[in-house]
C-alpha cells in the first residue's frame, strides 16, 4: 500500500488562503489513505471540524462539505463527484499523490490543494506505524534476499551484505529499526540456506526505476 501523512493543518490553511465565504471540498479515500489514518472518513471528519473551527475563530464565512471515494487513484471513481466539485471554490485532497493528480486530471478547471505527504510502499506494523517496504525499482529480486528488500529496507541500500555496524540486529544508522541484512542472515540461517561465499550480486538494472524516466505498466489484456 501506498503511505502518506496529513500535512499540518496549518499548511493546508495557508494553501487555502483568506478568501472570505467560499465553499471547500474535502475529499478523502478509503484505500491506501484509510489504512495509513492519513485520509480515510475519520480523517475528513476531522479536518473539516478543524477547518471549520478556524473559519469560525476567523469569521471567513467558509463552508465545508466532506467525503471519500472508493479509490481517488481512479478516475471512474472521481467522475462521480462531479457535482460536488462543481458547487465548490476549492478542493483539499485527502488522497496520495495519485489520488490528487487523478483529482487535478479530472477537474483541471479547480486547483486541487493537495492534504496529504506522500511517503513510499510499505506495510503497518502495528496500528499508526508504518514501514516502507519497496521503493518501486521495476525489477525485483527479493527472491535472492530472502525475501527482504534491501534496497528499502536497508538504510544505505547496499546490495552485498550488510555495513558491520549494526547493533543487536538493529540498524547503526536508526537504532529503532532492524537492520535488513541482519534478517536476511537469520531467515536464511533458519532455512539451512546459508551459503557459505555468498555470489556477489552484479549491480542493479536501474533502467526500469523511475531513472529510466517516467514508467507505464500495460497489463496483460
Ligand atoms: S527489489 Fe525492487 S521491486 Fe522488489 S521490493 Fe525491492 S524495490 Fe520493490
Ligand atoms: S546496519 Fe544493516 S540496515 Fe543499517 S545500514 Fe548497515 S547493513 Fe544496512
């Protein structure tokens, strides 16, 4: 899943200016945004609570209209509030990055503000934390890792063994967090698989990353 956080309110204040008796739109998702607590229902709840507090402490006059969409990343589904967009001077996105361009691509005609800081692919660890756990290189090769990502997972994303400084299984450069290479060396140590020269891992095929320049994927009809 993707992760993001909500911006400070603040910001999303100073984005959405001074301007006295508009009508804002919140429009939050109930995928990846949900399950990061970033911009799923109770989230849009909030903030229009906390947009409307301010509007009050301010006397702006704004009103405010929350919502969420099945997948903001898909334009069937943003077509859908069509009318509410229409009958609004300005939209906060609760979505990802995607979620908000796919707002900005079907309303090109409203400036889409955008609520959320998009982070990377992982996974919750436990509930209100998440670790990133792929970094979208285009080519995987976690089979030859144990399954681990040692490029995102790594803090120096090395591809050939670990640094020799990590702690008690955890990473020398943040001590809160397992060091990749010391759970590639236990699960393989638990499966019998550990070789004893390892193969050195010839160096990375970056051309399908994003450094390969902007990527589409065509799936299989
Ligand atoms: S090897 Fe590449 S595709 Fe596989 S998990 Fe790591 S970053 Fe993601
Ligand atoms: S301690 Fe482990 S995770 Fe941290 S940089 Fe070194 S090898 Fe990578």
């Amino acid at each position: 899943m993707i992760i993001g956080e909500q911006k400070p309110i603040q910001e999303i204040i100073s984005s959405l200016g001074d301007r006295e008796g508009i009508r804002i739109l919140v429009v939050g998702c109930d995928s990846c945004m949900t399950v990061s607590l970033a911009g799923g229902k109770e989230e849009v709840r909030d903030l229009v609570h906390d947009l409307s507090a301010h509007s009050r402490r301010e006397k702006l006059g704004w009103s405010i209209k929350g919502l969420t969409l099945k997948r903001q990343c898909e334009k069937k589904f943003t077509k859908e509030i069509a009318a509410d967009v229409r009958n609004s001077d300005a939209v906060v996105s609760l979505g990802c990055g995607v979620g908000a361009q796919s707002m900005s691509e079907t309303f090109p005609e409203r400036r889409i503000i955008p609520g959320i800081n998009t982070s990377n692919m992982g996974a919750p660890e436990k509930k209100g934390v998440f670790k990133e756990k792929c970094m979208g290189c285009g080519k995987c090769t976690i089979d030859t890792t144990a399954g681990i990502c040692t490029l995102a997972r790594c803090a120096k994303g090395l591809q050939n063994g670990p640094c020799g400084g990590s702690v008690n299984g955890k990473c020398e450069l943040y001590p809160e967090t397992d060091c990749a290479w010391y759970q590639v060396y236990t699960i393989l140590e638990g499966r019998g698989e550990l070789p004893e020269i390892p193969e050195p891992v010839p160096p990375k095929d970056w051309s399908r990353s994003h450094s390969g320049g902007v990527r589409t994927v065509k799936s299989k009809e």
